[in-house]
C-alpha cells in the first residue's frame, strides 16, 4: 500500500464513485426523495445522540434527504408516518429487506423460541394510507373534515410529535395542534382519530405470527422509528475508531475523515486492517 501521510483524504480515490443514493416516493405526501449515502458527520450524529425520537429523525433526514430534483425539504412539515416510511427506506438501503427477530412462544407448555422474520417492503405496503369515505379537503390547506362535522384536522407532522414529546401530556399536546376547536365531541373526535390513522397510519405496530411448534398466536411490538433509528445508531458507533485508526496513520484531520462517504471510510479502514495483517 502506498503511504500516503499528510494527503489531504478528499484528494484520494475520487475516481471511484460514491454508492448510489436511494429514491423513493413517500407514502402520504406523495413526494419523490432522494436520500444520499452516510458520511461520517451523519454517523457522528446518531452516535452521539441522547435519545432515539423523532427529533433525531428529523435531524438525520435532513441531512440525509432531499427531494428528487435536488431541492430541500421541510422534514419537520412532513406527516410522521412519512418519516418514519424514509427512516425504513434508510435501513433497507443500508442492511437490507429482512428483518429478523427472536421470540418466545407465549404458551405456557411451549415456550419454543421463534425466529420471527418479516419484509419491510411488506410491512410498507400493508400500512398503505388510504382515504376514507365522507373525508373531504377543509378551507385550510392540508386540513381536513369529516361529512357533517365542522371540526376540521391534519395528520401529526414530524414537529409536532418532536414537540409532543417534550409535553408532560403528549397525546393531549397532538390534539390541541392538529383537531380544530379542541373541544371535539366524544363521537367525532373517534372519527377523526379513525381517519388520521387511514390517512397516515402509524408505523408502531403489533405483528402477529404463529408458533410452529403449537400454533400459538405470537405478538412482536414494531416500532419503525426506534428499530431504524436504533440500528443506524449502533452501526455508527464505529466511526470513533474507524476515525482514530485513518487520523493516526494518514494524519487526517477529523473533518476530513468525517466528510468522507461511509463506504470509502471503510474501504480505507479494511485496507490497514489487510496490511497490518501481513506485516504480522
């Protein structure tokens, strides 16, 4: 390997080509995206955050995102499930399809541990949005009405589940953003609650499966926002060595290294990791 201290890192290899970003259209808004590949900065900043909600989210996809002709996007405007859709969009680019998970059968007599495993583009395409009858447009733009309700609403965005959740009370802090006047009646306001949740359904869902050993019925809790997050999060806690190890032979300078693609960092990290195998 040529040695290379004290090049600048973002001089070297850039006639390989970045990886692809991904497109995709967001399942509410119906908006094309493009999300580009990680850097060390984005992994810095999921490494380092202090929770995994829907402000990280928020702050990643920024990053992250963009509409498909390039132009920016107002992630926090955005309905959550159309957050949440993007965050899965990231992990199927990232680590695939599939998602795997270990479970125990709940029967009593049983108790087989169980190899749960589902398609996120499955899961997506079962949480599909969908209008249902007598919802119509309000005067508002992006709210809506129910047939023979004045009570209008809009679907939670990013921001206002990232501000609920700083509420002491954060369901009542979602209504009193997104249901117009906030004193609903008891009737229409299940109504509206059943026409947001067809028109942006939650992505935190209960999946059900069978035990092949008894037949049992098992439930797995799905939360697409902390399973994205939390997987993105713990594969980018390797940047701090990865960081350390190209700082310490190429003399890099922090902002260097973290401005470089995920994949080139790693390309370069396995080929001292090869060479310092030879030499011992």
């Amino acid at each position: 390997m040529t040695d290379c201290n004290g090049t600048n890192p973002v001089d070297l290899g850039l006639a390989v080509a970045a990886r692809a970003g991904h497109s995709c259209r967001l399942p509410v808004s119906g908006i094309d995206i493009r999300l580009r590949p990680f850097s060390g900065r984005d992994d810095l900043l999921l490494a380092e955050a202090s929770s995994l909600g829907m402000a990280l989210a928020i702050a990643l996809l920024e990053s992250l995102g963009a509409r498909s002709d390039g132009s920016p996007l107002d992630w926090a405007a955005l309905p959550g499930t159309d957050i949440d859709a993007a965050l899965l969009q990231i992990r199927r680019a990232v680590f695939g399809d599939l998602v795997s998970a270990d479970a125990v059968c709940p029967a009593q007599a049983c108790g087989q541990r169980i190899d749960l495993r589902f398609s996120l583009g499955e899961f997506l395409a079962h949480h599909a949005p969908r209008r249902l009858r007598g919802v119509e447009p309000a005067e508002v733009e992006g709210w809506f009405r129910c047939a023979g309700s004045s009570a209008m609403f809009r679907p939670p965005t990013g921001g206002d589940i990232a501000a609920a959740a700083d509420s002491t009370d954060p369901e009542r802090e979602l209504l009193r953003r997104c249901v117009r006047p906030a004193d609903v009646p008891a009737r229409a306001l299940r109504r509206i609650l059943r026409a947001v949740e067809a028109m942006a359904p939650s992505l935190a869902d209960e999946l059900q499966g069978e035990c092949a050993e008894c037949g049992a019925a098992v439930g797995l809790y799905f939360d697409a926002r902390r399973f994205a997050l939390r997987e993105l999060r713990d594969q980018a806690a390797f940047v701090y060595g990865d960081t350390h190890l190209l700082a310490s032979h190429y003399h890099w300078a922090e902002a260097d290294i973290l401005a470089l693609p995920r994949n080139r960092r790693i390309h370069y990290v396995e080929m001292l990791v090869d060479d310092r195998r030879e030499v011992a």
